[in-house]
C-alpha cells in the first residue's frame, strides 16, 4: 500500500479500513453532560383499554402469550424500548388463557391493574395476584401465568429487555412440558409484594425520597438485579425537582395528577405509565393523594459507579 500523500488521500484510507481519526469524527464521542435522547411521555390506560379489549376479540388464544402492548417511545429511530434500558407493555389475559412455562434472560415484573383470579408461577410456586399486587420473575426463573378466574385481567410488564439487547446475552427458552410438574400454591412469596402490605409499610414509613413524595417504600433491595421498585406516596401539591442519570417509570397505582419535565407537562391517573428518561430534571403535581410504583435502572448505575442524583 502506498502512503497518502495528502489529508483527502488519508481519510479516503480511512474509509476503505473502516477506521476513523479521533480528529475528525463524524460523530462525537464524548460529551460534558448526558445528552437528551428518549423523550418524555405518558400511555394512559383510558386509551389503551378499548384497544386490548378489542386485540382480546380479535386476537386468537394461540397468541394470547404475547397479547400484550409494548409502550415505544416516540424518539426517532426508537424501535422497542420505553426508556433507554427499559421497556413497559399493558397486557390482558382472558378467563382461562394460559401462559405456557417458559424462561429467559431479561428480568421481568408486574403490576396488577384489574382482575382477580389469575396466577403466576414463579419456579414452581403458584401464586394469586391482585390489583396492587407486584410479582417478580427474575433473569432465568421459570414462569407461566394462567387466568383461572371470571375476569378479564389487565396487568403492566416491565423487562430491562433493551438491557439485554445492548449486552447481548439474550436467551429464551420454553419448558419442555409446558407447564411445570411441581407446582406448589403459596400465600407468600419472596417474588410477590402484596398490595395491603404495600400500604401498611407506607403507612408507617419516614423515607420521603428528599421530598420526591410524601413516603417510600422499597420492594426488595434492590427487587431485580437491574431493577429498583419504589412504591411512592403523594400528598396533593408538587414535590421537589430531581435529575439522575438513571431511568424511570412511573406506573399510577391510586390518583392522578401531573409530571412536569421541563417544558412537557404530562397528566396522568390510575394505570398511566409516565416516562423520565435519563437525566431530565422532574417533579410531580398530584391533585389528589395518590400512589405511584416507580421502576428504575438505579442498580446498574450503582454498580458501574454512574449515579449522579440531585433534588432542587
Ligand atoms: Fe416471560
């Protein structure tokens, strides 16, 4: 190969090497501050029910596993993910539907919204869940869900699939027999955080989270490796403004009110997801006593040493 002999000739080089000077990129590689990519934005449940109602008619039970709505956000370029490592779906599950056993890598969770009678099972224990209720089903467990009761069940999922996707370990697998032989029905789970018992411990807790909200309380500590679940408390009025690097969802669990990011003012009531992504700063204006579940990725920035927190 010859040598350039000319700047031109050096970067047309660089383009036949796939290489690039760090002098003159096409893009930037590092930058001061976190940039503003996922947007802000709620889904709210008043617009989503007619719509999975509707996928519960026209959807056949065959597909009734992946019956669900997964929550795009509407950055450009965006194919999947709610938040940059998160993604949030409704889902509706029929009287007598099941999900058949199967397990794979990202970790998942649960909010009940509506409906009683359907269970989860989590690695051979069977467990009823309940509007309220958060059910966990971490990296690799075994899980299947059934709907064995009267109603019509709605629930929100949260996976750090696009974790996953970054990282790449992605792996999938079904039950060989469909459904697990040994299941055992249990009452209590180190998976499943009961609603009332939710809301005795915010009953009796201190920790308003620097003024993000009237009480917390953790579920699990953290709930999932790449997960943190906050239950949130609101007194009506506005909390206190905070920024972080990590990612949020907002699910509204009771109440309804506002989040203000920014200039974006985002209303919100009882199974809305609100979004804050990544380092944008964000209050919260209940107009009534409300409760929100908050998911973030806060563990991952724990570990990796990237949590930066700050409450005006
Ligand atoms: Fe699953």
């Amino acid at each position: 190969m010859t040598k350039p002999q000319s700047l031109d000739e050096l970067y047309a080089r660089f383009d036949g090497m796939h290489m690039e000077g760090g002098w003159h990129r096409r893009f930037p590689a590092l930058w001061p501050v976190p940039e503003e990519n996922f947007l802000p934005y709620v889904w709210r449940y008043a617009d989503v029910y007619p719509v999975l109602e509707a996928a519960g008619d026209l959807v056949s039970t065959e597909f009734a596993e992946r019956r669900n709505l997964t929550m795009r956000n509407p950055v450009e370029g965006n194919r999947y993910a709610t938040v940059r490592t998160l993604v949030a779906a409704y889902q509706m599950v029929k009287p007598g539907e099941i999900a058949r056993s199967h397990r794979h890598t990202p970790n998942a969770l649960r909010l009940i919204l509506d409906g009683r009678g359907t269970t989860t099972t989590v690695n051979g224990k069977r467990v009823e869940m309940r509007p309220g209720d958060v059910m966990l089903t971490p990296n690799w467990a075994w899980h299947a869900h059934e709907n064995a009761g009267n109603d019509d069940c709605y629930w929100l999922d949260f996976l750090d699939v696009p974790t996953v996707h970054l990282l790449e370990p992605m792996f999938f697998e079904r039950h060989p027999n469909g459904l697990e032989a040994e299941v055992e029905d249990v009452e209590i789970s180190p998976v499943a955080f009961r609603w009332e018992d939710t809301l005795a411990a915010l009953e009796s807790s201190s920790d308003d989270a620097g003024g993000m909200c009237a009480a917390q309380v953790e579920l699990g500590d953290p709930a999932l490796d790449t997960v943190r679940l906050y239950m949130q408390r609101l007194a009506k009025g506005a909390t206190r403004t905070h920024r972080t690097t990590a990612n949020s969802l907002f699910a509204v669990v009771e109440g309804q009110g506002k989040t203000c990011i920014g200039d974006t003012e985002l209303t919100w009531a009882r199974g809305d997801v609100v979004a804050v992504p990544a380092w944008r700063a964000y209050r919260h204006e209940a107009s009534e006593a409300s409760v929100l579940l908050r998911v973030t990725d806060k563990p991952v920035f724990e570990k990796l040493g990237w949590l930066r927190e700050e409450i005006a």
